[in-house]
C-alpha cells in the first residue's frame, strides 16, 4: 500500500492483521497500534467467497532512507486470525521491501 503523503521508505507498507500478545478479536485502538512493536501482515484466510476487513490507517514520522519522513501506520482495528511469526513493527509499523512469506 502506498498512500500520497509518504515520503522515501525503501519499503511498502504493510497492514498490521495482529500485533503481538493481542488475541484473535480483540479491538485496537490507534493510541495503542503507536505503541507496539511486533506484528504480522499475514492473514489465515477464509472459507468465505467474500470478506471485508476494516483498515484504519494514520500518517505518522518514520525512519526513511535518508532521514525522517511521513510513512503510514495501517492495522485492522480488530485482531484478526493470523498465520506466521511477528516481526519488527516500530511504532506499530509493518513495510515490506519484498513479498511477506507466510506459513
């Protein structure tokens, strides 16, 4: 996902589907996503032939490639089910530069 605002990141951002130590339907507020450190862009699925899931999305300063700039902090509100280990997620902050390979 990329969004108008952001600066020069060196990766793309990610939605945070879980932070860590948070349960599958547990709601985040965005106080709380700024404050974690850990999460996971990899989503279980659904049997489902349709879903939505909601988003939120904020700006907020991030280390870019050559200093401080404007990224995006994006997580669904609700923990969703997840598959695959947390990763670093500064600030609540999940990027990938290449493909997330989940289990």
């Amino acid at each position: 996902m990329t969004a108008p605002w952001e600066g020069q990141l060196g990766y793309v951002t990610t939605v945070a589907v879980r932070y860590a130590d948070h349960v599958v339907g547990e709601e985040g507020s965005a106080t709380e996503a700024a404050g974690e450190r850990k999460a996971t862009g990899c989503w279980a699925d659904t049997r489902q032939r349709s879903v939505t899931l909601e988003v939120d999305i904020e700006p907020t300063t991030v280390q870019g490639v050559s200093g401080p700039v404007v990224g995006t902090r994006a997580w669904t509100p609700e923990t969703q089910d997840w598959q695959g280990d947390v990763r670093r997620a500064k600030g609540g902050v999940l990027g990938s530069q290449d493909v997330d390979v989940c289990r």
